[in-house]
C-alpha cells in the first residue's frame, strides 16, 4: 500500500486530485490522506525558504505522516519540512515550476520534484489577449464611465481612438507553451508577431510564422508587448527603465506572467506623460499590491489581481498531469518533467 497526500487548495481541491490519481494509477493500493490549504482564499507568500507557498510547515508535516508521495500545488516543501519525511519518495507540483520546493534540499533526502508545464497554457494565452484587447479599445474604462453615467462619445474622436490588432506589431518576450499560443491567437488577428527568447531558434520561429529577435529590436518595433518568459536571477527586472524608453510613443505593455520581470517604478511616468499608451497587469512585484501603490493612481492602467491561469480545466488539467506522473514513479518508470534529475540516480531501477 502507497501512502498519498493530495495537498489541495481552494483552486486544486483535494478532491480533484484524489479523483486524478484513482483514474492514472488506480490499479496500484492507494490510500490517501487530504489537506486543504488557503490559496487563493489567503494570498501566497514566501514560507520558510521557499517562495510562492500556502500553508505553513507544521500544517504540511501534521498532514504528511508517513506518506510517499505528495500531490500539491502551494505545499511548502521546505528544507526543514523534506528533513522532517523520511518516508517521502515523490512530490507531484501541479505547476509550470515547483518553486514551492527547496529543489537541492529534495535530492539531499531522496525525493523526486516534478512539475506539471503547460498546464495553464491555454488559460493564459487567451487572457493576456484579453488583456491586450482591453487595453487597446479602453474596454474596462468604458465600462466604468458609462455605469457611472458619463457616455464618453469623445473615445471616438481620431486622437482617443484605440487601435487593431489586426496589422499591428506585437512583441512576445519569451515563447514558450503561452508566447506560442498567444502567437497562434494574434496571428488570426491578423498581427506581425516578433519574439525575443534566447533559447528559441530562428528556423523553429520562422516554422511557426514568427520573427525572433534580440530583445531591443522588439522593443524599438512593437506598439503591443507582452510578457510570457519565466522568472529567473537573470530575467528579473527584465524590462525596465532604460530599455522600456526603446518603446515606440503610445505603446501598449501587458504583464501576465510574473511581477518580477518588469521594473514598474518608471511606469506611472511613463503613463502620465503618453510614452506609454497603457498598460494592462495581471501581476505585481508586490502581491496583492498596496493601496498606495502608484499605478492605481495612472491614466489607462488596467489591473485583474493574478487570475491568467483561472479556469476550472486547468485545476482539472493540473492534477492529471501529476497524476500521470505519480502513476509512472509508481509504474517504476521515470516521470516525464522531473525539476531536480540529480535525484535519478538514487532511483537506479526506474525505466526511461
């Protein structure tokens, strides 16, 4: 019998991934054990030394008894927490990165991180197109105006009209499974679409209908930008006051994907003066954001508090991409998106 904790949350419930595991790997003895953890109900946070967990350690150790293997999403798989489970073998993170999990920490005591990419891709893609659309036909502000009785027929005048889409030069800075989609997605709009990704070649962007280009490049030429790279020491303050001026006057900017990439100090100026025509977020270098906090207060800011990823099919996709995974640990064969492969080679007899 395979001791399991489905760790869920108020958006991968427990249930969803009790149900997952019993379709994947129901012919193996399972018995499980649930807890439910408060994101998005409570906000996550940084949880011992790891970032971007719910919960607290002693929750997850109370709850973890002998279990071998863990399906999760925000669990704080801390270095105190993976020394305190000696029976642990496997964490399931149901997201396109476990940074939930102290990586080194997990391959000192033998246990197996895998992720689950792609599993918000869709979800993702079509809101920051939404976001994109919003921001470029003054969707929510419209909105807002006329419910508050003001009928603002002067949007229609040349200088406050919005722009298409459709002709227009969008830059996607990083292209992996969301920049792709949304690419297929503007590409039906009708848009020339620009890529700035160091790890994507020019023939497989050029399959794809695509330019890649160096990251200046895209920001000298494009009228909309979005943001779909992941957060690293390196992509950290990505876009921000010295190359953000690269942007053409009235340019649209949309992040989707992490606070971390784009310095918003200069953002507020940037509004007030037209450099930058508007700017839509989903994400915030401080989440959620103060009251205080000075894009509140900017002209064409659109806000939505970090809900790309929202939908019931990626809750559903998420726990049964880690459910395939713990049913292939279980199988004795390697799961497919491991996050620390130094750890296999304490796992000699699993299959490729």
């Amino acid at each position: 019998m395979t001791s399991v904790l489905a760790a869920g949350d108020h958006f991968v419930a427990p249930e969803l991934f009790v149900d997952a595991l019993r379709s994947s790997a129901g012919e193996h003895d399972l018995q499980f054990s649930t807890l439910k953890l408060p994101w998005p109900v409570e906000p996550f946070g940084p949880v011992g030394n790891v970032r971007e967990a719910s919960g607290t350690e002693q929750q997850l150790l109370d709850a973890l008894g002998d279990a071998e293997v863990v399906a999760t999403q925000m669990a704080p798989f801390t270095a105190d927490v993976l020394a305190a489970a000696p029976n642990l073998k496997f964490v399931g993170v149901c997201r396109g990165g476990p940074v939930n999990v102290d990586l080194q920490a997990a391959t000192d005591n033998g246990v197996i991180v895998s992720y689950a990419p792609g599993r918000n891709a869709a979800a993702a893609a079509e809101f920051a197109v939404g976001l994109m659309l919003a921001a470029l036909r003054r969707i929510p502000g419209s909105d807002a105006e006329l419910k508050s009785g003001n009928w603002r027929g002067d949007y229609y005048a040349y200088e406050n009209a919005g722009i298409e889409l459709d002709g227009a030069t969008v830059g996607l800075v990083g292209y992996g499974a969301i920049g792709k989609i949304v690419a297929r997605v503007l590409k039906a709009f009708g848009s020339r679409v620009l890529v700035a990704d160091p790890f994507v070649k020019a023939e497989d962007a050029a399959r794809d209908g695509v330019e890649l280009v160096a990251l200046d490049d895209l920001l000298r030429r494009s009228s909309v930008v979005s943001l779909h790279a992941r957060l690293t020491p390196e992509t950290e303050n990505l876009l921000n006051a010295d190359n953000l001026e690269l942007l053409p006057d009235g340019a649209v900017l949309v992040n989707s994907a992490r606070g971390g990439l784009l310095d918003y100090q200069p953002l507020p100026e940037m509004l007030k003066s037209g450099r930058l025509g508007a700017l839509a977020v989903d994400v915030y270098d401080i989440e959620p954001p103060p009251r205080e906090w000075p894009l509140f207060d900017a002209p064409n800011v659109i806000t939505t508090p970090h809900l790309a990823g929202a939908t019931r099919q990626t809750a559903h996709r998420a726990a049964q991409i880690v459910a395939g995974e713990v049913a292939r640990f279980l199988d004795g064969a390697r799961p497919r998106f491991v996050a620390n492969p130094d750890v296999l080679a304490q796992f000699e007899g699993l299959r490729p």
